[in-house]
C-alpha cells in the first residue's frame, strides 16, 4: 500500500506532462493510473476475509509516535474503491471537458484531480492520527486550488478562499482533539484508540477531544453552521465538482465521525448532537435548494442535506443505521457523481447553468444517463436508492431518537426526490428554449454518467455481490462484530414501503409546483441571508476592517512607535508576572571582586551610549554606538571568552562599515521629529526598560546556578557531534537551525543595504 501511494503521487506528477505531449486523448492515457490502483485495491480486498484487515508500517518521527502506518480494513477498502473507482471516470471526464481548451489548463486540471486522489487515498489508508491529518489538509489545500481552477473570476477566487478558511479552521480544531487524544493515551494509532476506547473515555479530556473532532469533520462534510461553503464551491469545474464536492472530499468528515463512533458512544451527547445537527442540516439544505435555480448549485445544496443524512446516521443506535450508512454512501456516490457529470455536460454544450433557462434537446445519451441517475436519487425501483431508503426509514423507525427524525427524512428525502425529477426532466424535455448545442457530447463526458447509473440498476437487481464484497466487510468493522446482511428488493408490505410511497407522492406534488415554490422562496431575500454565507461575509468583513485599523493603529511607519509598543509590552508583561508572583527578585549585593578593567570599560561604554543620546550627528552616533559594541566584545575577552569575544568584534566591524556607508549618502545631520512630550515618554520607557533589565540580571546572578545544561552540552558535544569546542558545538550542531536562520536574516540584511546604496544617490559636497 505504501508502494501504491508513491506510485500515485509519482503519476501524478508526471500527469502533467503525459497528459500535454497526449492532449486531446490525455485524460484516457492518465485514467490508467487510478485505474490501476482500482484494480490493486480490489485484489488487496478480495484477501480481507481472511485476514482481517492488512497494515504496512514505515517509521517516520519514532521519537514522537508518528509512523507512516497504513491500515485497510473493510471501511476504508470502501472509500478506496469509491476514490479510485470514481476517479478513473473522472480523469476520463476531464480529459473530455478539457479538449476544447489549452494543454497546458487540461494538464495542469488532471495533475491536480491526481494529487488530490492521492491525499483522499493517504486521508482514509492512515491508521496514525497525525499522518491521517496530514492528508487531510493536503485534501483542504489541493481542494482550494481546484475551486478556484478558473483563477480569473472572482467569485471563483472567493468561493476558493471561503472554503480553506472554512475546513482549513476545522482542521486546526481536529488536530487540537488528535493532540489530546495523544497526551491521553500516548498513542496516535487510531486501531489502538479504538482498542483503549475505555481509558480514554475515562480522561477529563475525552470531551473536549470529541467537540474538536466533531468540528474538524462539520466543517469538511458542510453541517450546520458550516454548510454554506459546499454550494459556493460549485464554481470548480465540473469534474471537481463530481468529484470532490459530491463523491469523495465532503464524506471524509462522515468517514472520520463513522471512524470514531465506537470510541464516543459512550458519551451520551456524542450520538445526540450528530442526530440534532444532521436533521437541521438536512432541514437547511432542502429549503435552500428549492430556493436555488443553478443546475449545479440545486445539486449541490442536496449533496448537503445527503451528508446531513449520513451524519444524522451515525447517531442513531442500532446496527441497522451502520448498514444504512454504508448503503447510502455508495448509492449517493453513484447518482450523484453521474448528475454532476450530466450537469457539467449540459452546462458546457450550451453555455447556460440556470435550470429555467435551459433546453439541451440533442443531448440523448445525456438525457439517459441524468434519468438513470435521477431514478436512483429518487428512491425509485429497481435500483439501489430505492434498497438504501428502506434501510434509512428502518433504522429510524429501530432507533430511539423519536418521530420527529422520521418526519424530517420523509420531507428532506421528498425535496431529495423533487430535485432529481427536476435535473432529470427539465433541462432535457420541459425547457422553453431550445438551446444552442455548442460542444456536443462525446463518448469521454457520457461514459463515466452511463456506468454510475448503470451501477445503480445493477446492485438494486443484484445486490449480493455488492453486499458480500463492500457492504458486510465495512459493516463488521464499525459494529466491532458480524451482522448477517441481506438485500433484496421486496420485503412485503412494510412501514418502510409506506414511508417510501409518501416520499414519492410528496415528491411529485413538489415537481409539479416547482416554479411556484421557487419562486415564493426566491423572494425571500431575509431567508436567504440567514440561511446562506451572509454570516461567514459579515464575519470575514468585520475581522479585515479590524486587521486594518490595526494596521493602521500598529505599523503607521513611525519607527519610534514600534520601539516604544515593544518596550512598553515588556514591561507591563515582567511588571505583571513579578506582582502576581507575590515574591520581589532577589538582588546579589555582596561578593565578588572589583575588577578595575571591567569597570574603566563599562564606564567608557556609558559614555559611549550618552554621547549616542546627545549629539545631533548621525555619524558621530553610530560611532558612538560602535563604542557600546566594542566594549561588550572587551567584557568578553576579560571574562575568559574569547570565542564570543571574537564573534562580537566582527560583527560590530561589519555593521559600522555598512551603517556608516550608509549614512554617507544621507544627510550628516536629521531634523528633530519628536515633541517635547514625545521625548519625556521615551526617557521614561528607557529609564524602565533599563531598570527591568539591570533587575533581572541582577536577580538571575543572585540565585544559584543551575548547570545541568551545561553538564549536558559539555558531556555529549564530543561523544555526539564530535568537538571539543562546546560553544562551537552548540552553535553549529545543537542550535543549527537557530544559527542558519540569523546567518540568512544577516544576509538578507546585507543585500537589503547593498540594495540602498546601490539606488540612493550620494551626498553632495559643499561648496
């Protein structure tokens, strides 16, 4: 597995230039990547019964737990076929919607689409916390760059950004509950904090872990109050659209709660709060979808209220909700990549994404696609849509949550219904125009439509094969034991029967009065706010009008304010910590010896800072300063450290030289800028800075010395990094980093002034 990974980042990277020296066939030529893995996942999976679950393990960070450990198990053996399976379809799909547009955007579109499988592949393998995580943000990151493909629109840029701040913020959050699962257990395997679900439970910390965690997973799967960010990510292209925003990305925060619902369900609020926030998502999303008239924006918002359905899933009690989950996910997977392939399709061949403004007549292997696809999303006969809705109403009608859920799945699944009526029949057969077909289909963007939908007739006719190869290994593992499976289209005359019949009657009274509800809602312009991104602008508005009277208040380019901030920060932060304290810093008043050259060059180093304070000269300033440098290289060289002695001495040479070069072509003498009132303020934050730091030292030198650093550098500097030289050692080896990065700041300083000197003209002489 640990091979396939590499060899999906490896392909696609090279995507890019396959897919530019094959164009306009390249998406076929880089559809046998993904392909390939299908295949090789599909044979690691065919092994599971007997095994179990099959884990590779390579060592990463040993000193803090982190291994690149991957695990596939019947779950994650589900999302890797959905990942794979969809993904050849989709390269398929672009390298067809791309042909009428320049190589380099059909490369650049197909390497991203790779990358991008490639983190869903590493998000769902990963059975160490930390690695998983690291996936997951790649998904958030690659995801921003695909919503905002077409960088040249606006809304694109926004709807990008709107979408990694979003689950860019989640992802902070999830990591914090990682990071205290972590110090809880010592342990970021996540097969082991299953294992321990006990002990962690037990921990103070269990709690706040959970919320993180849920929040991490709301934001990635659009829940409520996080659900607007999904529709306006319809500004991707569509096969991001089919891929990322209904097939695959938007279930990986279903995928982590489903991962976590063993461990959390001995917390009461765990399975209530997903019920709760998955019925009002479900709830948002039906009423904002007959509200929209975007082909791809009507999807999008169902999309939502389909992963509020999961997640509302994922809180019932009862094994039947887990059957019923893992049958949706891959029935959703199914019609809805197929609906957003026939609306990308549609959209393309005649410019126009408003559903009443389209009429695609000569589309028909379109037309059949969207209506198999539809046929399933509506529950319908013989498909699997049809076996997944039994299974959702059985679960609720087993559960314990009450008939409120009951009846918010019967409404949300008859807007559900409603709208795939709608995709199905109105674009192609009820449009009052007959649209210009500007690009006509072609086998590479019907293909991938006519399979999916196929697939969904099929497991509803013959689900046995789906049932013993997907659903029953995927069911043993979020139940922690075997259920007996068995899907069929007739069960009898049933309340689930009942229930699917009402959704169906519901559903063509909701086609039939389409346009007045659209219209009605549409109006309400106070609805759409509230239940739309009005919040995230107005909180993103807020936060940049304080960013920037902060930066108005902070960097207002008056060098003597930033001084002045820090010294001022300073001393209320030490001035602070040393009254909460309750103690007073001790101050060594006796002992030592009176060294007469420290004190003659302490004494010139004074009058070197007082003559830098008086004399209206900037040149005689800096020299004055170099005086104060100089004298802190002497303290050194009498104190026995020659090294730093040395140090100081040529970093102070190097300085004088580049200040003074650099003075030499500004004038000798600047005007005053500071009011009286202004120097009085400076006096006083010197005079306190000054005190603060003599205090301080004074204090560090009275209390006793603790060496065990020491002990431990001049110990392990020869026997490790092999000097005698123990402060040599320190810079060099122990604090390497520290030291590359002053040596960089050094250097970029130094072509900074270069730069100045280079453009600034010379002082003129007097004459």
């Amino acid at each position: 597995m640990l091979a396939a990974l590499l060899v999906s980042f490896l392909g696609a990277i090279l995507a890019r230039f396959i897919v530019s020296r094959t164009f306009p066939h390249g998406g076929w030529v880089a559809a046998l990547l993904p392909a390939g893995l299908f295949l090789f996942f599909l044979a690691k999976g065919a092994s599971l019964p007997e095994v179990g679950a099959i884990t590779e393990t390579l060592e990463w960070v040993p000193a803090l737990g982190i291994s690149l450990t991957l695990r596939l198990d019947g779950f994650a053996l589900l999302f890797v076929l959905l990942i794979t399976g969809i993904g050849t379809l989709v390269t398929i799909y672009a390298g067809a919607y791309f042909s009428h547009s320049p190589k380099e955007e059909a490369a650049r579109f197909l390497t991203l689409i790779l990358l991008f499988m490639t983190a869903m592949l590493g998000t769902v393998l990963s059975d160490n916390l930390i690695v998983m995580f690291v996936f997951w943000e790649a998904t958030s990151l690659l995801s921003f760059m695909l919503i905002g493909f077409n960088s040249h629109r606006a809304q694109a840029r926004k709807a990008a950004l709107q979408s990694l701040i979003v689950t860019g913020g989640g992802g902070l959050a999830l990591f914090g509950g990682i990071l205290l699962i972590g110090i809880t257990l010592g342990t970021f395997s996540l097969s082991e904090v299953a294992q321990r679900a006990p002990e962690l439970l037990a921990s103070p910390l269990a709690v706040p872990a959970m919320i993180l965690i849920m929040l991490g997973a709301f934001t990635k799967s659009a829940q409520l109050p996080f659900h607007f960010w999904l529709p306006q990510a319809m500004e991707a292209p569509a096969p991001a659209s089919a891929f990322l925003h209904s097939a695959t990305m938007v279930k990986l925060g279903v995928y982590l709660l489903a991962r976590f619902d063993l461990i959390f369900e001995g917390i009461p609020a765990f399975g209530s709060t997903l019920v709760i926030v998955g019925s009002l998502t479900m709830l948002v999303a039906a009423v904002r979808a007959l509200s929209t008239d975007g082909f791809k924006e009507v999807l999008a918002h169902s999309t939502v209220g389909s992963l509020g359905v999961l997640v509302m899933l994922i809180g019932l009690d009862g094994d039947y909700s887990v059957t019923a989950l893992i049958a949706f996910i891959i029935a959703h997977a199914l019609y809805k990549a197929a609906l957003f392939f026939c609306a990308g399709t549609t959209i393309h061949a005649v410019g126009e994404g408003r559903l009443s403004k389209i009429g695609a007549r000569r589309l028909p292997m379109t037309t059949l696609a969207a209506g198999m696809a539809a046929i399933s999303m509506a529950g319908l006969p013989p498909t699997l849509g049809f076996i997944t809705k039994e299974y959702l109403f059985e679960s609720q009608l087993n559960a314990s949550s009450g008939w409120v859920v009951v009846a918010v799945a019967v409404l949300v699944n008859a807007v559900f219904a409603a709208i795939a009526g709608v995709a199905a029949i109105r674009p192609y057969y009820l449009g009052k125009t007959r649209s210009e077909i500007k690009h006509p289909e072609t086998l590479g963007l019907y293909l991938g439509p006519l399979v999916l939908g196929g697939l969904g007739f099929l497991f509803g006719l013959a689900p046995d094969f789906l049932v013993r190869g997907l659903i029953q290994p995927a069911n043993d593992v979020l139940v922690g034991h075997t259920v007996d499976l068995s899907f069929s289209l007739w069960h009898g005359f049933t309340p689930m029967l009942a229930l699917s019949a009402t959704v169906v009657a519901f559903a063509g009274g909701l086609i039939a009065y389409w346009h007045r509800i659209h219209y009605a809602l549409s109006l309400n312009k106070g609805l759409a706010r509230v239940l739309g991104d009005f919040g995230f602008n107005a909180a993103f508005a807020g936060l940049l009008r304080l960013a920037e009277r902060c930066t108005r208040f902070l960097q207002n380019g008056d060098q003597h304010r930033y001084t002045s901030t820090v010294a001022a920060a300073v001393l209320l932060i030490i001035g602070y910590g040393v009254l909460a304290s309750g103690t007073r810093p001790l101050i060594a008043m006796t002992g030592g010896r009176f060294d007469a050259p420290s004190i003659i060059v302490l004494l010139l180093m004074c009058l070197g800072a007082f003559a830098a304070t008086r004399t209206p000269s900037l040149l005689r300033a800096m020299i004055a300063v170099g005086v104060v440098g100089f004298g802190s290289a002497l303290i050194f060289l009498l104190n026995g450290a020659p090294d730093v002695a040395l140090t100081q001495f040529s970093v102070e040479v190097l300085m004088v030289l580049i200040l003074v070069a650099l003075l030499l072509r500004v004038p000798e003498r600047a005007a005053s800028t500071r009011e009286p009132r202004e120097k009085r303020l400076d006096i006083l934050l010197s005079a306190g800075f000054a005190l603060v730091v003599f205090v301080a030292l004074a204090a560090t030198v009275a209390l006793p010395l603790d060496g065990r650093i020491s002990e431990f550098y001049a110990a392990t500097s020869y026997l490790e990094a092999h000097g005698r030289n123990v402060v040599n050692v320190v810079l060099v080896d122990y604090r390497a980093i520290d030291t590359l990065g002053e040596v960089i700041v050094v250097a970029f300083a130094a072509m900074s002034v270069w730069g100045l000197l280079r453009v600034m003209p010379r002082r003129r002489a007097a004459p």
